[in-house]
C-alpha cells in the first residue's frame, strides 16, 4: 500500500525558483525523447506506479492516495478554439480519486495529472496551468465538486530540472510590466507547477519508492552523478514497460535494441529486477560520449577511444572498460595522464 510510507523527507516543492540557466539542448523535440515519453507514459498508466508518484509529494499524504481507489480518465479532452473550432488536448495520464464523502453521499473528488518529460520544457507551467482549467471544466460538465492538480515527472539522465519557471516568468516578454503587475493579473500568473526529478531524489525519497520506479530513478540518479551502480534488485511488476522505459532513457539506440533483444529471447518471466541489465547501462557513458563526439570534433573523440582501447587490450586491462560509469571520464583519464605521459 502506498499510503503506509514511513516518514522520511518528502518533496516540499521542488517547483522552487532557482538560477536561471541558458536553454539547454535537451529542449530541442526530436524523435528520441517522443519515444522516451511514450515508454514513461505507458509505465505511469498502472496506478500503483501513478500513486507512487503522487505519494512523493507531502501535501498529498492527508488525502490517501491509494492505487486501489484511483480511477482512469481519458487523456484526450475537447477544447473550443477562440474561432469555435473544436479540437483537442491530449493529457500524459490522468486519474481521479474520490478524496472526501459526505453523509448525504456528495463526493469531492480530486483529479490528478502526471506529465512525464524527458527533456526541459520552459513553458511547462503554462502548459500545465491550461491543462488544469480544461480538466475543470469537465468536470463542472460532469457535475463533479472537487479540484484538480498536475505535477510534472522528470526523467532526465545528463542534468537536472533547471528551472521551474512560474506562468508569469514565462510570459514576461509577452506582456508589459503594467499588465503584469496588476494584481488579479500578478497572482495568477504565480502559478508553478511542482516537478518531480528523479535524478535529484535523495536516497530516502528513493527509498520511499514501492513500484517499478523505484531502480529506474536508482539508474538515472547514478548516471547523472557518474557514481557506480549499486545492486538493482528491486522487483518488477511491469516489466516490459519498465524495461522499454529503461532502453529509450539510455539515449542509444543500440543499446536499446539490445535490451529489447532480451525480453524476446528471455521472456519477461525471467527478468524480475533491471540488475540483469547491468552490463547494459552501464555501456551508456560510452555509447552517449560517442554521440557527443560531433560537439567536440569527432575524429579526435574516435581517435582517442581508439587509442585508449588498444593501449588496456595490450596491458590486460581491458576489463577495466566494464568497471566504470564514467566511462568517457576513464577514457580522458587514461588517454592524458597514461598514453600521452608514455
């Protein structure tokens, strides 16, 4: 059961102001992240890994948000255009749970959203902020008290969530200061929406974890900080959609393709934890410092690996290729401070 955590420290607002950092290029909408957002989708659509998300999250404890009690919703919401076009807006996933009942049987719902990104979105608490009011709207359409609120899941391996601007930072170069600082104008632009990053969970947010989530944030924390991988032996309820979650978040599609290769082979039965991925991930530093290498001319990038590879081949040291995260890190290591010494 989610709601029976112990009570280690939760996510106060990790929507919080923080330095604002240039646009990284991990905003740029490619092909990639689509298919990294649709495995995250496919994973967050099973409530116990929805609730688990929400139960991050310490304003939600009183309400006792349970996988047995939350209901699905359709993602996909019809909107009216200011030209009376009707089109429509497509939700990650959405789920509701009736959080308060009254004698009389009147209900109070409570009506959740988890947008799952892998890459930064500056816009997305403008973007969440108008999901909201269409989910509200609905549901006075369905003659439904309650409220509705959205958080935003982060999957990001190579930096953290940088910035959680608020509706009013992100139409600031939309709007004259005058306007802004009207204040009906002013309060409600301070909306911000609250970001869940996995990679910057601490070991006990980590800890209080129940579902498959649980390893995948494990890896990416690891990943982004170039620390060693511990034992992933978490089980896995769902392991096919944690596994395609896993493959896309590594950025490498042939590493991906290997550990797709693997449920076919293996059948799902017999991959109960991503421990018997390991060799795998931690293939990624090297795969992902190939495809860095145009950022940094890679002919010498190549040239280097090249070289490096052949020098431990020739020590007996080419196991050593297998014993790091920091796979590109060992590699610049070894180049500069063993091969160009020599």
């Amino acid at each position: 059961m989610h709601n029976n955590h112990n009570a280690p420290p939760k996510i106060n607002n990790t929507s919080s102001k923080q330095t604002e950092s240039p646009a990284p290029q991990a905003e740029k909408t490619n092909s990639r992240n689509h298919n990294k957002d649709i495995s995250s989708k496919h994973l967050l659509s099973h409530p116990d890994v929805f609730a688990d998300v929400i139960n991050l999250v310490d304003d939600f404890a009183p309400l006792n948000i349970s996988e047995e009690k939350l209901q699905h919703l359709v993602t996909r919401l019809p909107v009216l255009n200011v030209d009376n076009d009707l089109h429509e807006i497509e939700r990650d996933v959405s789920m509701e749970q009736i959080v308060h009942e009254l004698k009389n049987g009147e209900k109070y719902y409570l009506r959740l959203g988890i947008e799952n990104q892998s890459s930064i979105d500056s816009y997305i608490s403008l973007r969440t902020k108008s999901y909201n009011g269409v989910e509200l709207s609905q549901m006075l359409l369905e003659k439904k008290k309650g409220a509705v609120l959205t958080i935003v899941l982060y999957f990001g391996i190579d930096q953290p969530w940088p910035q959680a601007k608020s509706v009013g930072e992100s139409l600031q170069h939309m709007s004259p200061v005058e306007v802004q600082n009207i204040p009906e104008i002013k309060n409600d632009s301070d909306f911000r929406v609250r970001v869940i990053d996995l990679g910057g969970l601490s070991n006990e947010q980590i800890d209080c974890l129940q579902s498959d989530l649980h390893d995948i944030a494990v890896v990416i924390k690891a990943l982004r900080n170039k620390e060693e991988l511990p034992q992933l032996s978490h089980p896995l309820k769902h392991v096919e959609e944690s596994i395609r979650t896993m493959a896309a978040l590594l950025n490498s599609r042939s590493l991906a393709e290997e550990m797709l290769i693997s449920i076919k082979t293996k059948g799902k039965n017999d991959m109960t934890t991503l421990e018997t991925f390991r060799p795998i991930i931690s293939k990624r530093d090297q795969d992902y410092f190939f495809s860095l290498g145009e950022g940094k001319g890679k002919t010498n990038t190549l040239n280097m690996v090249n070289a490096v590879t052949t020098y431990l081949k020739k020590h007996g040291r080419e196991h050593e290729l297998s014993e790091h995260s920091d796979l590109a890190g060992f590699i610049e290591k070894v180049y500069e401070q063993e091969i160009k010494k020599s």
